[in-house]
C-alpha cells in the first residue's frame, strides 16, 4: 500500500505546471515552460521520496498545449533524456506515478468533435508515461463522463469509444466513479463489455451509489485489476464540512480515515488523498497508516 496526493507540493516553492496563455505560445516559451515543469516535478519527487509519499498523480499541464494544433514543438524528442531520467528515478524510487485529465476530457460525448479533442489529449497523456518509460501501472483516470438525458446510451457510447481507442492508451485508461452521475456499479458494467479496470473513489460513493457497502466494491473493483495493471488504485477524501454535498476537505479527518483503513483490510489498495492542503494530509495519512502491515514507506 502507498500512499499519494495529487499534483502539487504547496510548500515545496515552484509548480510543475507552469503554462502561459494560447495567443502567447512560442517554441521558446514552451521549451522555457517545461524545462521548469520538469524541474519542479524532479525536486517533488525527490521531496515525496524523502517523507516515505510513493504515489503521486502529475499534473496534466507538464507540457503546456501538447494535444492543441499549435503545438508544433518536438518535445519528446526535446525533452527525451530528461523524461527517461525522471521515469527511472520514480521507478527505482517505486513511486507510483498516475494522472487525470480535466473534466473537458468526454469519450462519451454525442459530439464526434468533442470526442476526437479527447482523445488527442489522452493520447497526450499516454505519450507522456511512455515517454517516461513507466511499465503500466502508471495509469489515466477518467470519469465515464455525461449523462445527456439517457445513461444507458452514455454508458454505450462509452463503450463504443473505447473500443476504437489505440492500444497503447487502453492499457492505461482506468475509469472511476463520480459524485453524481455513474456509480461503481455503472463502471463495473463498462468492465464487463470492456474488461477496463476500475478506480474505486470511496468519498464518491459515500455521495452517489446504490445501496452497496464501500468494502463490497473494493472488493469487486479490485478485482478488475490484472497483474500487469499493478495494485488496485482508491481515491480517499471526505466531505467538506461547510461546503456542498461532494466538496473534498480541506484537511484529511483521521478518525474517517483511520475506519477506511479498517474497512480496507485485506485489500492491498494504492490511496490517492483528493485533499485541499496535499503533502499536509499525505504526511498524517503516513503516519497513521505506517503501523499497517501493507503500508510501503522506507526501502
């Protein structure tokens, strides 16, 4: 079991996605661009290594515009020897790394344009990892996406879509469930017609689901991983106090998190904390986890 956050290190100094307006784009400025995004990411991974954190989900933004028509600059060949770096760093580190494209990300869109633009940018996404030379277990999460009136003909058109998608991102893509619209039991249906594995986001289906325990789809979820798919993936948060139904909080409760792990046993599960203050929260989960047996922390 590792345990990650996502994106950003708050008290770390830089970002590692650092981007720039559409109308300002320039090879030099994109090359200016991702040689800082990489360096940060270097220097938060190398912080995460240091304080035992071997799960991280990269930010989408490492290179700015990469699947817009724009983008005309080699970067994977650019950037080739520094990628191979950072990916055997994470892989002899045994950092998990994953990612999540924005929310404009639809596969399942009834717009064909829509649904092309989403492709190209977890096409994106794909060379990334492969570019990093990550074995697949360095997985894209994806919601399953709109409703549009009619959830079973989303769900097929998902399907539909998926179906025609490149190898090499079908390897990577895993879906998950959200807080309003497709529940684990939806995604465990698109497995059954796809065998694509499932993402359990437990602070999801606290919000939207049918009836089932959290321990019962982390069973069945879990089950949708194959070996070449590594450890079954979770995404941990909790509902926001002050805020809407569905709002992630802006610090991890302990107690709440002490009864997932409880809950969790005897699943070897990778947990994502989708919580506002990042690293903080990573650093407690750490500690309150680091007395269980399937707790990865030092090497």
């Amino acid at each position: 079991m590792k345990i990650g956050y996502p994106c950003i290190n708050r008290g770390i100094g830089c970002t590692s996605g650092r981007t720039f307006r559409l109308k300002s784009y320039s090879e030099e400025r994109m090359i200016s661009s991702v040689s800082d995004n990489l360096m940060c990411l270097e220097r938060i991974l190398a912080w995460n290594l240091e304080h035992r954190i071997r799960f991280f989900r990269i930010t989408s933004d490492i290179i700015p515009f990469a699947s817009h028509p724009i983008c005309i600059c080699p970067w994977r060949e650019h950037f080739r020897d520094r990628l191979e770096e950072i990916g055997e760093f994470s892989s002899r580190a045994e950092i998990r790394i994953s990612m999540h494209p924005d929310q404009f990300i639809v596969l399942n869109s009834p717009d064909e344009k829509v649904v092309s633009r989403s492709i190209d940018e977890l096409m994106y996404h794909t060379a990334l990892l492969d570019s990093m030379n990550l074995d697949g277990t360095a997985k894209i999460q994806l919601h399953v996406g709109g409703v549009y009136g009619d959830a079973k003909a989303a769900i097929s058109r998902f399907i539909g879509v998926y179906e025609r998608l490149d190898p090499a991102l079908q390897s990577r893509l895993v879906i998950e469930n959200d807080d309003q619209r497709f529940t684990a039991s939806d995604c465990l249906e698109i497995h059954e017609e796809t065998t694509i594995p499932i993402l359990f986001d437990v602070f999801h289906h606290t919000c939207h689901n049918t009836g089932e325990r959290a321990d019962e789809m982390l069973k069945l979820t879990g089950k949708t991983w194959k070996k070449n798919d590594g450890i079954p993936m979770v995404d941990y948060s909790s509902q926001h106090q002050e805020k809407r139904l569905g709002s992630h909080a802006e610090h991890i409760d302990s107690d709440d998190f002490r009864r997932f792990l409880a809950i969790s046993i005897p699943h070897d599960i990778d947990i994502m904390l989708e919580i506002k203050d990042k690293e903080k929260s990573a650093l407690e989960a750490i500690t309150i986890a680091e007395s269980d047996p399937r707790f990865i922390g030092s090497s």
